[in-house]
C-alpha cells in the first residue's frame, strides 16, 4: 500500500535549523515533537538560573548562563540532526521507489 501512495517531503532541515536558532524549541515544534522542544526548554532554564547562581558576580551574561546556552546549543544541534535524518530517509526511500527528488537518475537495483 506504500508503494502506491506519494510519501511527503519532510520539513527542509535549514528551515529547521533556522528557527531553532531564532527560538528555542520552535525547530523541535516543527518537527512534530513539541514534547522534545518543551524539556530542552525546562533544563535551560533551570541550568540558566543554576549557573547565574553560582557564577561570579563580575561574569559576562554568557557566563552567568553558561547552563542555559549549552542546553540551547544543544537544542539546535539536536533538531537540526533529527531534520536531517529525517530528509536523508525520505530521500533514501524515494530513491527506492524509483523517484529521484533531485532529478537525477536514479539507480535501479
């Protein structure tokens, strides 16, 4: 039954990338896994307020929120990964149908 119905193109993993940067959590809400997005969100800001805590008070704001920006940091990297493979299986599985989505040739094994 899959072979007869079009498989939809995921999100562009740029797209994804971009608006993880803009906001946090928002790649993950583009993605379908809002949940995801959410707990980045809670453990940065809890390791924001750890580190403003603790960090000195002559520290820079990146700093003071050491925590919180390697959380972010990490969030980006994370959506941007997942939007990734999810494009290079949507690519794969295209190509095995037959398809090219990049309007080649595509090889018939």
């Amino acid at each position: 039954m899959t072979d007869s119905a079009t498989i939809s193109a995921p999100t562009n993993p740029y797209l994804v990338l971009g608006a993880a940067i803009l906001l946090p959590a928002s790649g993950h809400v583009i993605l379908g896994v809002p949940v995801r997005g959410l707990q980045f969100l809670f453990f940065m800001v809890i390791l924001a307020w750890v580190t403003a805590k603790i960090a000195p008070a002559d520290a820079s704001f990146i700093g003071r929120h050491a925590g919180g920006v390697l959380i972010y940091a990490l969030s980006i990297l994370d959506a941007y990964k997942l939007a990734r493979v999810r494009h290079a299986l949507w690519v794969h599985k295209t190509r095995d149908r037959g398809d090219d989505p990049q309007g080649g040739i595509a090889p018939h094994m």
